[in-house]
C-alpha cells in the first residue's frame, strides 16, 4: 500500500501551501504499509500462512483509525491557527463561534473579565476557546465517528456537516458514513476483545487504507473551501487521492 496523493492549485491564482495536516497523515500511515511489507515478506519466504498473518491486518485497522483521530485533531487546529493569524479582527470569525468563545467571560462572576477582550486580548479569548473545544473533544475523537467530527469543526469553526462533503464516485456519504462507523466498531473490537466478530483480510486492511485517504482529502479541501471567504484566500492547496477530491 502506498499513498499517491496529488495536490493542486485551487482555481484561482496565487501561492499556496501544503496542508500540513495532510503531510502529517502521510508520515503516520507508513506504518500502515510496513505492516503491509512485513505481510508479502512473511508470504513469500513461507514463513507464515494467510491465517498466521491476520495479526497484521488487525493491527493496520487500529493504526488507521489512530491516523485518522490524529488527522481530524490536526485538520481542525491547523484551520483554526490559520483563520486566527490572518483575522485583523474578531469579526472575521463566524459570529457562532464568536458567541461560544465569549460566553465563559459573560458567565463570569468577575466583571473585570471583560477586559480581557481590549486591545488583541480576543485573540487570547478565541486561543482559549481552541483549547477548550480540542480538550473537550479528544476524549471523544478516540471514536472518531461522523458526529463526534461534525461537532469538533461546527464549534471550532462554524462548518456545519463536514461529513457531507464524504462523497466520491461510486460511494454516498451514507455510504462513506457508515463505513467509518464499521471501521471504527471492528477497531473497538480489536483492541478490546483481541478478536473480531469476523476474520480480518489483507482486502480489508487496503480498503480501509484508501477510505481513509478518501475522507481526509475531502475533509482538507471542504475546509479550505469554507476558510477561503473569511481569509479572502485558499488557506492550502486543494488535494486529490486517485478519482477523489
């Protein structure tokens, strides 16, 4: 298994970057294929039989779902620092998350915290509330399902349904959704119960690879699509991973 992920220019001219989060999934999904090595090496010497290696498929099912928690965690921080650094003002924020990240300073009992937000404290204000959204969500990004993601983006950001952007060629995104929430019940299982309710192939372990790839770049290119009118700007080149994206 191995990543060919292509990245090009939104259709507008100008200089953009590589999305971080996207190089970042690419490092931590190499252990996926050196499980994928380790198969074909232990298959071709005749060392193991399919039934012996099945170990690795599971073990690539829990690193996917690890790479993917990570990736929606860097994805939604990596926006949210890039809308943060370009804001000349609060205003450039969705009022949404503007109402969030200022309701601890109404609910406070000290009227001086007010203040807080003179001069460039709302970006300490908004710098706050990132931390607290990612810290409330960690814990459920361990099963990083569709609304577990669409909660994370429409409080950090105000994106609502990221997940509607999960479609591609041959595949919806009820499709697509409830894929991930297969993936993510047979890794709970796994990591659980050691055993699945059902023999893990190296099919699997594939398919499962390139979904993943599916969704982040749709995901990385939704973001940047809905980051573009409030930076005036692509934040990121947009991204493609075989027909998708």
């Amino acid at each position: 298994m191995r990543a060919i992920v292509k990245l090009r220019r939104p259709p507008e001219s100008g200089p953009w970057p590589n999305p971080p989060h996207l190089d970042e999934l690419l490092t931590n999904v190499q252990e996926v294929a050196n499980l994928a090595g380790i198969h074909g090496e232990l298959l071709a010497d005749k060392r193991g039989r399919p039934r012996d290696v099945e170990v690795l498929h599971k073990s690539a099912v829990v690193l996917l779902v690890a790479c993917w928690e990570a990736y929606v965690e860097d994805l939604a921080s990596t926006a949210f620092r890039r809308l943060l650094d370009k804001a000349r003002s609060p205003v450039a924020f969705p009022s949404s998350v503007l109402t969030a990240a200022s309701r601890p300073l109404r609910a406070s009992q000290d009227e001086r915290d007010v203040w807080k937000l003179a001069d460039t404290g709302w970006r300490d204000v908004l710098r706050e509330h990132c931390n607290v959204i990612l810290a409330r969500h960690v814990g459920k990004l361990n099963t990083p399902k569709p609304d577990q993601v669409d909660s994370l983006f429409e409080q950090l950001l105000g994106l609502s349904s990221l997940s509607s952007s999960w479609h591609w060629k041959g595949a919806s995104v009820t499709r697509n959704k409830r894929r991930l929430e297969q993936l993510i019940t047979l890794r709970g299982e796994i990591a659980h119960r050691v055993r699945a309710s059902r023999g893990v192939r190296k099919t699997d372990a594939a398919m499962y690879y390139h979904f993943v790839w599916g969704l982040a770049v749709t995901s990385s290119n939704r973001v940047a699509d809905f980051l573009k009118p409030l930076l005036g700007d692509y934040p990121w080149k947009s991204a493609g991973y075989g027909g998708i994206g």
